[in-house]
C-alpha cells in the first residue's frame, strides 16, 4: 500500500503531533504530582493500566467488534473487566 501525496495532510500531521506532545506533558506532571504523594509503583501500575485500556478500546472499535461507547450487554462488560483486571 502506498500513501499518494493527495492522501497526505501536513496539517493535520502537526495538529496530531502537538496534541500527542500536550497528552504526553499532562501524564508526566500528574505522575509528578501523584508520586509525591502515593507509591511510585502505584502510579506507574495505574498509568499504564488506563493506557492498556484505551488500546484495548482502539484495537476493538478498529476490529468491529465493538461500537465505541455503545454495548448491547453493559453488565457483562462490566463482569468481564472486573474478571481481566483481577477484581
């Protein structure tokens, strides 16, 4: 598969770029400000537990098989999850 320039956009490139680096500058000063006054590990474990999460949701809604935001069976996601993340 090749990218034709027509199919490229500058613009919207730099924009995703300059959002990544604000996500990134956020999660770094809140991990700052959370581990001062928590366990480093926690927050490490925490942190990387919500992003395994949004990729889990990313790889899913690409794949079809879930509607982002919308389930026809809420509470057995809900008991799933609990079940992955050892609740």
């Amino acid at each position: 598969m090749s990218i034709t320039k027509s199919e490229t956009n500058p613009r919207l490139g730099v924009l995703l770029m300059v959002l990544t680096m604000f996500i990134f500058a956020m999660q770094d000063g809140i991990s700052r400000h959370l581990a001062g006054e928590y366990n480093v590990y926690m927050v490490l474990m925490i942190r990387y537990w919500v992003f395994a999460g949004f990729c889990d949701l990313v790889v899913d809604a690409r794949a079809g098989r879930i509607a982002p935001g919308h389930t026809q069976r809420p509470a057995q996601i809900a008991i799933l999850s609990r079940r992955d993340l050892g609740l």
